[in-house]
C-alpha cells in the first residue's frame, strides 16, 4: 500500500507493523487513536514529505528525493538514525549475541562456535561503523546545519566532506545475509530449532530496519548533505 | 522445492476489473505473485517492478506519458507487457504492447495469454537451478578461504584475475554467501577444507 497523509495512522501500522519500529525512531507515541498521517505530524513537529517518504520505504517503495532543505528534516533525520542505532546497540544486537551463546549450550558442532565467532567479528565491524557515524558524520551534519540556521556562527564546520562518507559507508547487510544463509542452508542442526527459529526471526526484523537505515542514509541524508555543502560554500 | 514464483504487477485504476483480473489469475491456481499500482509514477515507484515478469496496464494510463513508458519499458526490459483495452485505441498505441487483452475477452483467453509468456521462460528456469559448485570454482574456493588474494589465486590455478572473479560470483550465486569468512564456514560445513585448516 502507498500510504498518503489523509490515511489514520493506525490503518497503516496494522497493514505493516513494521511501521511501529519506524514511529519509534521518530520518537512518536503510540496510543495513535483516530489522527491521520498529517496531525501526528503536525503535533510532532516532522514535515509530512519526510514522514511519508520513510513510511513507503517501510512499505517497499523507492523513495522519492526530499527536493528542499530543511533545517527541521536535518534534524529529524539524524535523531531517527541516532534512535535506530540505539536500538541496534542496546536491544537487536545483546538478543541475538543471547541466541548465539543458548544455541551453543545445546549444539556443540564446531560450525556453530565458528559462526558465533563469525557474529563477534562482524558485530565488532557493525559496532565501529555505528561510532563512526556517531561521532563524526552525525556532528558534522548537525554543525554544517548549524551554520546554514545560524547566520552568526561562527564555530567552524570541520573540513570533513560527506563523499568520504559515501566511501566509508561500506555494506553491513551484506554479512547478515550470509548469517542467514549458513543458519538456514547449512549449519547442522541438534535440538535447536527453536531458538534457532528465534534467532532467525530476530535476525530478519534487524535486516529489514537495516536495510532502511541505509536507504535512508543513502537517498535521503547523502543528498541533502551535498546539498548543504554547496549552500555553505556558496555563503563563504 | 524451489518453484519459481511469477510477479505480476496490474496498473490499472478500475477495482472492477482489477479485482476481475486478480481473481480469474488466481482460480488458476498458479503461485502468481500479484501487485497492485494505480498509475505509472506508482508502478515506477514499486521496487517490486524490477521483478515483474508481467505487467497488465491500461493504455489510458500511459497515453499522455508516453515518454515515460517507455524508457520504464526499457529498464525493464525482461518483463512483458499485456494492454487492458476497454475502449477504442489507436492501432500505433496498441502496437507498444506485447499483448492485448480485451475487456468481453473470456476468462480462458486472457489466462491462455499470460500463460504463453511463461511457457516461452520455462525452458530456461530449469538449468539455473543447478546450485552445486563445479570442481574448478572448489579450487578457487579452496584457495580463497585460506586466505589467498584474487591475484595470487589466479597465478596458482594459471587462469586470468578475471576469471577468478567470474569464479567467485558463481560461488556467491550459488551459495547465496558473499564474504570471506562467511565461504569459510561454508566450506567447513561441507567438508571442502577440514576444520583444523581454519585459522581466525
């Protein structure tokens, strides 16, 4: 379903309740009642555009370009990437480490401790890419948006570029596709399917948030970045 | 096990005959996969699109964007296009499809048309299923998870760098893993190294 902003809010989390995991990062409550699409958005203060643009991607659509900048879906932005890391960090990340050490307790294969071993290493990769961004692109858009806002600021924008983003911003999906792959085709199996169901259940809700994540990152945020980099450059 | 399922996606703005199409697709039985989209800009917006074998469309849809139409028609340049006519269209329009169906056409006919399609595909479908490696992509295989650079593969198999990569996408097709580490536990798994070959 292509949502639009006349639709109640709660029409669309029943078709996809997915979209639960997304207010969550906006930081809207639910307990939603009858509003539609554009009054949570209005009383949250989040434009509609973006509101919408990230709800189809939630529901399989490409995403249309957010054409203008503003300061106000700068900041939404980051603090739905901010939120979704924590999520990553303190609730997706602690449970699967949780199924890996359950499994392993029931099934003593030595595949099964290499591909524990195999999610310590690429946690490990995960955990860096998230501080990265954490700590330097996050604050470095924050401040560019600062000075854009700000006619007087002074505070300098470090001289970091969002292409070295683009670079750096390397594909943590791809492993946890393999993940699946070993856990689904190929790891012997012994007693443990059901936590291995478990596992892999949770293992899907991360990938379809990830997968988002990046999405949003990469046609949304990007762009808009680049953006504000010629704006700023344009003032100097 | 792994039937191939078809995407087919209806453009279409009428829920009679949308609702008509999707049911007469279904009584078929056949695992059809059916999407709806109300306009172009919607179909071009499914990311489903890229998949679809099939798209019904109703040419009212894409008379006054037909520069649109077609560099989507372009992109996707596998999937086959069936008009939904129900009114009269100019023969030139009705010439962009690769079929017609009409709106009093029988349920039989219209199946008959889709079904076509798939046939012609079958033939091919059959021999993409073969998933187990071949001996030289184990070489490759072998060599790559106990650490060995593209290059360095390449000069002990004598073969090119590029064939080694072409190697290593058919190993990632047909395993469905991409990265290194992940290869390893794949060929552990399957006994194409032993587990005391594997080093962290």
């Amino acid at each position: 379903m292509f949502i639009v902003s006349e639709m109640k809010i709660s029409d669309v989390i029943i078709e996809n309740p997915y979209l639960i995991l997304m207010l969550e990062h906006l930081g809207i409550n639910l307990e939603v009642h009858d509003k539609t699409i554009e009054q949570i958005c209005n009383e949250s203060n989040i434009s509609t555009e973006l509101f919408l643009t990230i709800a189809n991607l939630f529901n399989g659509f490409k995403p249309l370009p957010i054409t203008e900048y503003t300061s106000n879906d700068i900041q939404t932005i980051i603090k739905y990437l901010k939120n979704s890391h924590q999520y990553y960090m303190e609730e997706k990340y602690p449970q699967i480490q949780d199924y890996f050490e359950k499994i392993n307790k029931i099934n003593d294969h030595a595949e099964i401790i290499m591909i524990g071993k195999f999610f310590d290493k690429y946690f490990l990769e995960v955990t860096e890419h998230l501080d990265y961004e954490n700590d330097v692109v996050f604050p470095y858009v924050l401040d560019l948006n600062n000075l854009l806002t700000h006619k007087n600021s002074d505070k300098a924008v470090s001289s970091y570029s969002v292409t070295e983003y683009k670079k750096h911003h390397d594909d943590i999906e791809e492993k946890l596709t393999d993940l699946n792959n070993l856990l689904i085709k190929y790891l012997p199996q012994k007693n443990d399917q059901q936590i291995r169901r478990k596992l892999l259940f949770c293992l899907f809700e991360l990938e379809y948030d990830l997968k988002i994540h990046s999405q949003i990152e990469e046609t949304i945020l990007i762009p808009l970045v680049e953006k504000m980099e010629h704006l700023a450059k344009k003032r100097k | 096990m792994s039937k191939k399922v078809d995407n087919i996606i209806i453009v279409e703005t009428s829920d009679i005959i949308y609702e008509g199409i999707f049911s007469i697709l279904t009584n078929t039985g056949q695992p059809y996969k059916i999407h709806l989209a109300d306009n172009l800009r919607e179909l071009e917006q499914l990311n489903i699109r890229t998949k679809a074998d099939l798209v019904f469309i109703n040419p009212v849809l894409i008379q006054n964007q037909l520069k649109d139409f077609h560099s989507l028609k372009k992109e996707l340049n596998d999937t086959r296009w069936i008009g939904i006519v129900y009114t009269y269209f100019d023969q030139q329009l009705l010439s962009i499809f690769d079929e017609i169906i009409y709106i009093n056409d029988t349920p039989d006919k219209i199946i008959t048309s889709v079904q076509k399609f798939f046939s012609e595909q079958n033939p091919g479908n059959q021999n993409q299923q073969q998933k187990t490696l071949s001996e030289r992509e184990i070489d490759v295989l072998k060599l790559l998870v106990s650490g060995n650079a593209n290059k360095e593969i390449a000069d002990k198999l004598n073969i090119s760098t590029h064939t080694v990569i072409s190697h290593r996408k058919k190993i990632s097709q047909k395993t469905g893993i991409k990265s290194v580490s992940g290869l390893t536990i794949y060929a552990v798994v399957n006994s194409i190294i032993s587990i005391n070959d594997y080093r962290e």
